[in-house]
C-alpha cells in the first residue's frame, strides 16, 4: 500500500468514528412527549417511529453548516403520532428558503395525525411576530401530490388539543386542513390560527381543490381568535382564499366552534379581493358554510367586540368574510351566533368588497345575527340581498334574530353601501328584527314574506342623526301574515325610501304602531318619496286606539306622496299624526293626509272609531290630520268604513272628502249612493245652538234628512266638532266635543241635545275663547260616515263655568298658529 492510499483509508476512518461520535451526541436522552425540529423540507418517513427521535436514519449537513439527522416534517408527524402526550413540531432556522420562504413539498399524503400535537410555524426564526398580517414562512405544498381528495393535514380522533399555526397550506386536492371522525369520534380543542389556506407565499392563487378548513363532527375547535371578556383575544386569525369550495365548512354535528379573527376571501389586509400573482382571491362557493346538523357554533366574537383583525396589536375578534362567490355565510344548523364581522366590506367596514351573492343566508332555527353595541355585523356591499332567511323544501327557519346591524351602510351607519337587493328577506316565523341600521339597498329595507315576526327599533332609511339613507324601494315590504311593526316606545324610524312600508295585497293581520315615517321625535324632514304608508293587505292595523296619548299611533309627515294610502280588507287606521305630531308642528304630507278606497265586504272598516263607540272611546280612536298639501281624509269607491273621531286642520283641501270630488251636498231623505252611501251630513239650526256660561253644556238643535227607507241603517252617530279659525280656516274639525245617537223615529226632524263637552276637549289658546263654529258628521249603524256639516255655525264663547267642566287648560289646541306656507 503506498502513501497516498494509506492516507485516504485513514481519512475514512476518521470520518466514520466522527460520524459515531455524532449519533451518540445526537441521541436522544429519554422517550415520550417531546418537541422534533424538522431541519429539511425532505419528505423521508421516520426510520423508527416510535423512539422518540424524529430521524429518517440520513446524516445531513443543513445550511450553516454541522451535521443533523434528517428530520422531515413526514417524520415528526409520525413520531409525534407514536409518542404520547402532547407534542411540538417546530421548524429550525437552517432550512433551505426561496425568496425567504421554505416551501414543503411532499410526495404523498402526509401522515394523519391522531395524537395531540402543536405544528408550530411561527417557531422560525423568519416569521414576523409583531406583524399581525405577517405571512407564514413555512409553506406546506400538495403541488406533487396526484391523488384526489388528499387534505393537506388531517386531524383524527385521538388528536384533541391539537394546535396548527402560522403554516401557508395550499395546492392540496381535497382541503386545506381536514378535522374528521373516521369511524370514532373527532378530536375536538383544536386551534387553527395565523394560517394563509389556499394562498402561497402570502401573494399568489395557490387554492386548495376542496375547503380551505372543513371541519366533521367535531366540537369546541377555535379557527383564528377566541376572544374572553376582560382578557382579550388570543391568537391570530387565519387568511383562507382561492379554496374551490368553501373558506370554512362546519359539517355534521360539529357544535361549540368559533371562528373569528380570519379574513376569508380578501387578501391578507381584508383590503381587497385582488391578489398580485395569480388572480382573484375569493373562496369558489361560501365564505362560511355552517351545514343542517352543525349547532350552536359562533361565526365572529360571541363577546360582542369586533378589533379588525389587521388592527396593529394583532388581536382581532370578528372575521372579514367578503368577495366569495356563492355568498359571505350560510346558517342550516340551530342555535347558531354570527357576531361582529364584516361581510362584504373591506376590513375597516367603509368599503364593498362584494360577495358574489348574498351577506348571510339563514335556513336555521334559533339563529342570531349580530348583537346590540359593538356586537354588530357590517352586512353591505353584496351583489345580492344582505341577510336573506331561506325555505328549502317543507323546511321555513323560525325564531331567528337579526339585530344591531349595519346592513347596507358603513360601519359607522351614516354612508350608503348598498347590497344588490334587499337589505333583509324573511321567510319562516317567529323573527325579530331589532335596532339595525338598514339603507342603501337597491332593493326594499326590509322584504318580510313570513309570520309572526317583529320589527322593532330600526332605523330603515336613515339613522339617529337623519342622514339620508335610503332604500331604493320601500323601507319595509309585507307580504306574510300576524306581523308587528313596532310597538309602543319601540318604533321604527322609516326615511328616505321610495314608500316608507308596503303592506302587500297578500298580507294579512299586519300592525304598525309607534313608528315615525318620513320624520323623527324632533320632527325632522326625512320624507320618503311617495306613500308614507300604502296598504293593500286584510285586516291590518294602522296605530291603535289611544295611539295619540299611549304611544300605539304612528308619526306619518313629510312624505312626497298620501300620509296613509289604504286599500285591501278591513283596514283600522286609529290613533295616528299624520302631517303632524304631538307639538302641532307642521310636518305635511305632500298630497292627502289619508286616502282610502279599500274594498267592499266584511265587517267595517274604520278610520277613526266604530258606528257603536261611545263618547270616550271615539275620542281615544280618532287620528290628527293636518297640514297636508291636499284633503284631511278622502274616502273613494266604498261603503262601510267608519270616520269617526278625527281631528283635522290646516288641510290644504276640505277636511273629509267623499267620493274624492270636493264637497257633495245633501240630496233629499239621502237615496243616493257612492262611497259610504253618501250618508247625508247633519244640518244645525243656528238660532238654537249655543254655549250655557253657567252649567258649560253645549245646546245643539241639529236634523238628520236620512230615512230609513232609502236603506240608511239606524240609530244614526252624530259626532260634534269645534273649528279654530285661527288654525284652519275652511271645513275642518279643529277638536271632538261629542257625539249624540239620533234614532229612526226622529229622521228628518229637527232634535234638541245638551251635549257636555269630553273632559280636556277645550282649552284657551293665545287669542281667548275663539271658535269659529261647530262641525258634525252622522255615521249610520253600518259605518257609514258623512262629510262635515257645511254650515259655519257660529257659537258664542263659553266662560269660566264651561272651561272648569270641560277640564280647564287640560288640552292644548293642537298646531302652531297660521297656515303653512
């Protein structure tokens, strides 16, 4: 042997007791729970799963320099499978990087995973912590990976407690990240947060082939943040996009999940839906997609809290779930919560980032959308209808709530940002729908076709500062049946719409009570273009009976077309200001005050009070109407329809119109016929009419030229007005004094009646006691009511016995003083 090969057996030599005296440096003290650095993007299996050394038996020399044993991410998975407890695979720093990046790329599936183990991304060195839209430097790849269906990491039972973080998963055939029961119960306390699912390198289209993170079966799974009042939100959210089906698919039972903190569909800032290489970033069908038998699960921040989650301090709570392609998020489980997010914005709520369909969608029982305060939900700027309550086939969601959104406008509530279509559209029964901000759609505020359902306290239209929100259609649309549109102390505020509700001829036993329509409590102009009311529905309900002093009316001003237009079945419109408010003020309406032509048959109809009311309960039902640019009330076409009770002034034309032709004068015995028949008004004799100063009784001698054989029915109500001249001049009806019961034996003669005024009926104004005179109608047994007495009857002003027995200055004369310009 010479030299030169003696010298290289000795170099060998040499080089094999170093590489002895590695492995015995290298090995591991002790089995079990153990933390396994993958130092190789390599895909080798482990040389002996189960000793607990992650090692595929290769010496590497990894970038720095030294030697290592081979551990491979396949590696770790499957020592961390073999070792019991809870694991952590982290990633070292020597990895080799493409423009900063370690890209995964491994052959075949990687192993499933069913011993709880943290898979720790954030533990390279290059991943930038204080960034909370930083992106993930290790990129786990299924570009090589032929077979379908494969996920990129799978979640089995056993593999409870598991953590996935700051990992970019994409290029997979089946999903992103799979959590399945396989046969036995699926692992649950799983947290998936910082990831980038379906985006590569934080910048190109890389999606996924199934669901960015589809989720089987399992429970108490926290998918970005998880947000505890009075400790904050820990963990960072998820950027999941270009999946080609969902962003996150809840399926089977899983129940008891958050998912909150992530931007699903946008890029990695919620700024935009436009990635620069390789596309689009929208998920291909739901952002979110919670299926028939998940429950109780919570889409956002169940706290009520939404911190965006590009906010500085990388803590964030709701989602931004925008730009996907069939919609933001569908609910068919129950009991299901989606809080504080942004669907179909951008991150900071100010922009359209569209879903290319609807906000929400709702098939669920006992769903909740959004929460009072800072619990609401941004749902504007879809290409289709916001929140939409679905009825698949022999199925109708119920008890479902939507309340403190914004839906249509900005998050601050005071800027257009219209959906599509509708702001909400019921189906199903049992709703509530409460303090939302509803404007800017392109269709109706809100589209209710369903039963048994409430709107309350939602400004539709506009918002608590007036601002001009409003719907390209009406502010509410009814088509469904037994539904509440506000209540005492807690109405709407409906501006700025084409109508402000529509009462559709479909719809029956609809109550609208305590709203304020084309104005607000301070009386501002917020006038919806046309109707403030139109009604072609059955048996629906207008105000209540007492409205004007219990809160049941409603605020009708400003609107460009008839306060209340009502036509349909058996309409009760009672109690309400229309033109007008409780101050008197002049809040008109640009056409009549009420219009009604609603159809024949069934029990009376009523705009006022009823032909059998008594003194007190008439008062109570009449409505005020007032300062509208044409009629007080114009009643068409029909017969039946009580108008008793009600106070009008200041009306640009007469203060009640039958037949819509100005005034019609009585004819003989009254056998003529037309709307409401009609019905012939009293006539007052003015030599016997007048004011007792000391009992304060008002004598009336008044005939009714109606007989019984021109069909009139009978006994006949005789309602007794008082005209303020300094407020109406011409034929009105300044306040209800009384009424009187005229029988069939005295038709056509003159009858004497000392009638005592209702108590708070009369009271001084400014000018004294000035009247301009008395008014009365006549309503028959049927309730058919006349126009107003024609005759200015003078009456002379009561004293101080009269004003102590009609209740003193108790009632103050309605109106400011003049007429409107």
């Amino acid at each position: 042997m010479d030299r030169r090969n003696r010298n290289d057996a000795w170099t060998r030599l040499r080089q094999q007791v170093g590489l002895l005296l590695a492995l015995l440096v290298l090995a591991p003290l002790s089995a079990g729970a153990a933390i396994f650095s993958v130092n190789t993007t390599d895909d080798d299996a482990d040389a002996n799963a189960g000793d607990g050394f992650c090692s595929t038996g290769t010496l590497i020399v990894p970038v720095g320099g030294g030697l290592a044993w081979e551990c491979t991410l396949r590696a770790a998975i499957e020592e961390a499978n073999a070792s019991a407890g809870f694991d952590e695979i982290r990633f070292t720093d020597n990895l080799p990087t493409v423009a900063g990046i370690v890209e995964i790329i491994p052959a075949t599936q990687l192993p499933w995973i069913y011993d709880p183990v943290r898979i720790d991304g954030y533990s390279h060195p290059d991943y930038d912590g204080s960034s909370p839209t930083a992106r993930p430097v290790i990129n786990l790849l299924g570009s090589s990976v032929a077979t379908a269906s494969v996920a990129g990491l799978t979640l089995l039972p056993g593999a409870d407690g598991s953590q996935i973080q700051g990992l970019a998963i994409a290029e997979w055939t089946g999903a992103g990240i799979l959590i399945s029961p396989f046969f036995s119960p699926a692992p649950g306390n799983i947290r998936i947060e910082g990831n980038h699912i379906g985006v590569w390198r934080g910048v190109f289209y890389r999606g996924n082939d199934g669901d960015g993170i589809h989720v089987v079966g399992s429970n108490g799974n926290t998918i970005g943040t998880n947000c505890t009042a009075f400790v904050g939100c820990p963990g960072r959210g998820n950027l999941i996009a270009t999946n080609g089906r969902h962003g996150v698919f809840l399926d089977g039972t899983s129940s008891s999940n958050t998912v909150a903190g992530n931007f699903i569909g946008t890029d990695r800032y919620g700024n935009s839906t436009f990635v620069p290489f390789g596309g689009s970033t929208p998920n291909a069908e739901w952002g979110v997609f919670v299926g028939p038998d998940a429950d109780d699960n919570v889409i956002g921040d169940y706290g009520g809290i939404f911190v965006p989650p590009s906010n500085s301090t990388g803590v964030a709570s709701g989602n931004v779930i925008s730009g996907n392609q069939s919609g933001g998020v569908r609910i068919e489980g129950e009991f299901n919560r989606v809080f504080a997010n942004r669907i179909g914005t951008n991150d900071a709520g100010t922009g359209a980032l569209a879903n290319q369909g609807p906000g929400v969608v709702v098939f669920g029982d006992d769903t909740t959308i959004g929460n009072v305060g800072l619990g609401s939900n941004v749902i504007s700027g879809n290409t289709s209808t916001g929140v939409v309550f679905e009825t698949p086939s022999g199925f109708t969601p119920v008890r479902v709530r939507v309340q403190g959104n914004r839906i249509g406008v900005d998050a601050t509530g005071s800027s257009p940002l219209g959906n599509g279509g509708s702001g909400i559209s019921l189906w199903g029964n049992d709703h509530e729908i409460l303090d939302n901000v509803i404007g800017g759609n392109a269709f109706v505020g809100i589209s209710d076709s369903s039963y048994s359902n409430e709107t309350l306290r939602n400004y539709i239209g506009t918002n608590a500062s007036g601002a001009d929100l409003g719907n390209t259609l009406s502010g509410i649309s009814l088509s469904g049946g037994n539904v509440q549109i506000g209540t005492a102390g807690n109405g709407n505020v409906i501006g700025f719409n084409d109508r402000g509700i529509t009462i559709g001829g479909s719809s029956y036993d609809i109550t609208v009570q305590g709203n304020w329509i084309g104005t607000n409590a301070s009386g501002a102009d917020l006038g919806n273009v046309n109707e403030g009311i139109y009604a072609s529905g059955a048996e629906y309900v207008i105000g209540g009976s007492g409205g004007t002093s219990n809160g049941l009316g409603n605020v009708i001003g400003h609107n460009g077309g008839v306060g209340i237009e009502a036509r349909g079945f058996v309409p009760t419109i009672q109690g309400n200001w229309v033109g007008t408010n409780a101050s008197g003020d002049d809040l008109g309406n640009s056409f009549e005050g009420i219009y009604a032509e609603p159809s024949s048959g069934g029990p009376p109809s009523s705009i006022g009070a009823y032909a059998s009311d008594g003194d007190a309960t008439v008062a109570a039902k009449g409505n005020v109407i007032a300062h509208n640019a044409l009629e007080g009330l114009v009643l068409d076409g029909v017969q039946d329809v009580a108008l008793r009770g009600n106070r009008m002034w200041n009306n640009g034309g007469i203060a009640l119109d039958l037949g819509d032709n100005f005034e019609t004068d009585n004819d003989p015995s009254d056998f003529d016929g037309g709307a409401n028949n009609l019905q012939n008004f009293p006539e007052i004799d003015t030599v016997h009419t007048y004011w007792n100063d000391v009992s304060g009784a008002l004598h009336v001698r008044y005939r009714v030229d109606a007989l019984p054989a021109a069909g009139v029915q009978y006994p006949l109500s005789v309602d007794f007005y008082l005209h303020d001249p300094w407020l109406s001049p011409g034929d009105q009806a300044r306040a209800f004094v009384a009424s009187d019961t005229y029988v069939a034996a005295e038709a056509g003669n003159f009858k004497d009646v000392v009638l005592l005024p209702m108590p708070g009926s009369i009271a001084p104004n400014v000018h004294g006691f000035e009247f301009g005179g008395l008014r009365a109608t006549a309503t028959d047994a049927d309730g058919n009511t006349s126009e107003l007495s024609r005759e200015n009857i003078p009456v002379p002003e009561p004293g101080m016995p009269l004003l102590l027995a009609a209740g003193g200055a108790g009632f103050a004369l309605l109106g400011r003083r003049g007429r409107r310009a």
